[in-house]
C-alpha cells in the first residue's frame, strides 16, 4: 500500500455487501442450527428455553465469523467481492477488541425496529416493514458522515475502505 490514504467506500457499494452478506449467513446459520437441533433432538415448535439456547448461538456463530474475517484479512467473503476492506483509524486492521465493538454496535441498526416489535407485537408484514425501515435509517449516519461512516463505525473506531492492496498490520499500540 502507498502512503495515501485509503479511499472510502461508497454507501451503495457498502449496502450491496451487507446484502450479499446476508444471503451467505443464511446458509451459515442453516448448518449451525441444523447441527445443533440435530445434536440436542429438538423439534420445532421450540420451547422458550431451547429457542434462546439456539439464538445465542447463532449470534455467537456470526459474531465469531464477522471477528474472525475482519482481524484476518479486513474483509469477508462479501466484503471480498465488493473490493471493501475494513480498517482502523491508522489503516490497519482492527483490533480484535475493535471488531467484536463493531458486531456488537451492528446490532443498533435494528434497534429500532425490535423495539418496535416488543412494544406493539404487529403482524409479520409490519413487524418485517419495521425492522426494514431500521435498517435503511441507519445509513443515514453514512450520508452526512465524512467519511461516509455508519454508526458502528463511529462506535468502534473502524470504517470501510476500498480494497486497493494489502492492509498494514496492527502494531504493539493497536490493542483496543
């Protein structure tokens, strides 16, 4: 990588990845939650007790997947696809305290639209409109941001970068 800085992705480019980055999940979360109803021999309907068991490690699964990616190579598989890298403030790849901030704050993005759901219970169309509407309103961020950083970004001291060679490493001082 030259000394310039890295330029910034665009918000469409960003929210085409986190689309495709959905349709790979899927199958991900597929085989994890294949496994793991086979391995304890739940049946659907679950009980409230074995249904947050199998949330909880589904967020673990994608968590640990996001993690992995980003503190190895800055990108996903979709990330990869779309040429998108994500990096520190410095232009390294993040610290691993940083990725798991930024999967933890990715979840504000449907804040919203969960709070919507618990407190006015809609039906599957509105509640599905609602978490959409989240979704999409959280670009806003993105759109008046520099930078064109999304609120995670913000929170985690990270922002996505077009992909143009390889990125610095983390040196000594980069432990978040």
């Amino acid at each position: 990588m030259t000394g310039a800085e890295p330029r910034c992705a665009g918000t469409w480019a960003r929210f085409a990845a986190m689309v495709y980055e959905g349709v790979l999940l899927f199958g991900v979360v597929f085989i994890v939650s294949y496994l793991v109803l086979g391995l304890m021999r739940w049946t659907y309907p679950l009980a409230p007790g074995p249904r947050t068991v199998l949330q909880v490690v589904m967020f673990l699964t994608i968590g640990a997947y996001f993690v992995w990616c980003w503190r190895r190579s800055g990108q996903t598989l979709a990330m990869k696809s779309w040429h998108l890298r994500l990096v520190d403030e410095r232009g390294a790849l993040p610290s691993t305290g940083r990725a798991i901030a930024r999967y933890l704050a990715a979840w504000l993005m449907f804040a919203p639209g969960l709070a919507y759901l618990l407190l006015a219970q809609p039906g599957a169309a509105q509640g599905t409109l609602a978490l959409l509407a989240s979704f999409v309103a959280m670009f806003i961020p993105a759109l008046i941001d520099a930078q064109g950083r999304l609120l995670q970004d913000r929170l985690s001291g990270t922002r996505v970068v077009l992909a143009e060679g390889k990125p610095r490493t983390a040196g000594p001082a980069a432990g978040h």
